[in-house]
C-alpha cells in the first residue's frame, strides 16, 4: 500500500504480542489493529484480554509463549509489541534467542523492550527495531504521521536518514554501532549475559518519569562501569513527565546535563526525537550509524540493519 512517503508490501504480516504490560485501555489496541489493517497489513493478535495476570499481558510463561509463536508464524513479518511497562526482563531466560534472532522477523518496541533488542544483540549480534508500539503508537486517536512515516520508511529501505534541528550541541563527526534505549533497562541490565558489549559505538537514551536526578545517577553507573568513555558519542532523546520542586533549588535537567558533560569524555548529544513521546523516529538497534553533528543540527545516517522484502 503506498503513502505519499513509503510504501507498504502487501499482505504485509505483522504480529501483536505483550511481553511486558497489559493495555490500560483496549479500545487502543483495536483503533491499532485498524489502522494497520487499513495500511494494507495483516493482523496476528497474540494478545488475549482474558489471559492478563497481576500487571502483565499473561504469565511469564503465556508471554514468552507469545514471542516464540509469534516467530513461529510463517506469515509474519514483524513483531510488535504491544506496549512497554514492565516484565520483558523477566522472561528473557525463557527465550530462545538464537531462534529469535534466526528467524529473519523485525522486532519492534521501545521503553521496556529495550530489553529484548539490547539481549538480542549481545547473543547474537542481531539488530532489531526501537521504534512504535501498537497502544502507543497507531492506537492513538490521532496517531502521528512523523512517527509513522518514519518508521515504514527505515523498515522498507536499507539506508535511513534522521536530521534533527536543535542547538548548542558539539561539532563532531563519528561512526560506529547504534546501540541502546531506554535508560532504566539499560542500567538494569548492566553485568548481566544480556547487556552488549559495544565499543566504538553511538549510543541514544530515553525514559520518562525521572527525575533529572535519578537520570545522572544512572549515567555515572554506566560512566562508572565504562561504559560511557567506549562510545563514540551519545545522544540524549525525550526525557519528561519528572516534577522538580524547590528542593531542587536550581537543579533541573540543565544543571544535570552540564555535570555529566563536564565528567564524560565522550561528545553528549541533546534533542533526539525519540522516546515515550507522540512523534518519534525508528532507530535500528545494533545497525550502523553515522553522526555529522553542527551547530544547530544533526544528522543520523542509518546503514546494516535487516529491511522487509518488498
């Protein structure tokens, strides 16, 4: 199906599974079913209403079933999930991650499935998609056409291109492996089998709900791990929904950003359309990436990542 920026394979499956979190609203889930049925896709919901249990879409075990039906499914495509929360951590141990990454599909998901792209990657090398979710994402009321448009034209070409306009950030100009996510999961995962080891790379962090505070103390864990001086650059996304009060006396998200900057070697990006934000763009986890920052803008060069066959 083709939109005046992309074009759509036809009968392009694509698979709905809930590793992490249950939808608060299903109304969100069935306007996201509809929507990417109208874009030409087919729908294979693996997530069941009746089976959610305490705060997940299903028990550990029914969730981790989900994924690896849903790989087994010769007509899907991709696999989305359908939400973050919380819980992809939990059943990483039960994934057949060989399986997964062999299987050729596109994982997609953002905030809590960081989890799986970043295990993914530290397995077997294999890249996969921060990008939409269904609720998120296509089940809003009025899903964003930025964050549509570019999410099916980095899954349908095999270079993707994101410039960002924003300023005061520095001159530089790298490459390297684009890696990371959302930042919680990241220091979650830190000394653990699932957490990739990159160097050289370029790597983009988000979260919401932190307080610039609790933001620096998980950057100083990576810094202080080495995580941070092995990279080639990082690029900060949305960080928001966190409330300051005078307690902070001065202290925002600013006076974080200047600390670590005066503390971490490695160039520190602002302005990354990306995160639990409406308007986002679609990053390859483990993908190639090359960074031309200028004084008001940046530019991502996208390369090596898988791409659907059209």
């Amino acid at each position: 199906m083709s939109h005046s920026a992309f074009t759509i394979p036809e009968n392009l499956g694509i698979a709905i599974v809930a590793p992490g979190g249950y939808p608060p609203d299903e109304a969100a889930l069935e306007r996201a079913i509809a929507l990417l049925a109208q874009q030409g896709c087919v729908v294979h919901n693996y997530y069941s209403p009746e089976d959610k249990y305490q705060r997940f879409g299903g028990t550990d075990n029914a969730r981790a079933a989900q994924l690896h039906a849903a790989v087994d499914d010769p007509d899907v495509q991709i696999v989305m999930a359908l939400r973050g929360g919380y819980g992809m951590s939990r059943i990483l141990p039960m994934l057949d991650l060989a399986g997964l990454a062999a299987s050729g599909k596109l994982f997609v998901g953002y905030s809590d499935f960081t989890a799986l792209h970043l295990a993914l990657l530290a397995a077997t090398g294999a890249a996969s998609f921060a990008g939409p979710m269904a609720c998120s994402d296509f089940g809003l009321q009025a899903p964003s056409d930025f964050t549509q448009s570019h999410f099916w034209q980095c899954l349908t070409g095999a270079t993707h291109t994101v410039t960002v306009a924003t300023p005061n950030n520095p001159a530089i100009e790298v490459e390297g492996t684009l890696w990371g996510g959302n930042l919680a999961m990241l220091t979650h995962l830190l000394g653990t089998p699932y957490f990739p080891q990159v160097d050289g790379g370029i790597l983009f962090v988000e979260d919401v709900n932190e307080h610039p505070y609790r933001v620096e103390r998980m950057l100083l864990q990576l810094l202080h791990a080495g995580v941070l001086a092995r990279q080639r650059a990082i690029l900060l996304g949305d960080f928001s929904s966190y409330r300051l009060s005078a307690y902070d006396n001065g202290y925002d998200f600013n006076a974080m950003l200047q600390y670590i900057r005066a503390r971490v070697a490695t160039p520190v990006l602002t302005g990354l359309p990306f995160g639990h934000i409406t308007d986002k763009v679609t990053l390859p986890v483990g993908g190639q990436c090359r960074l031309i920052s200028q004084k008001n803008t940046f530019q991502l060069t996208l390369t090596g990542y898988p791409v659907l066959a059209s």
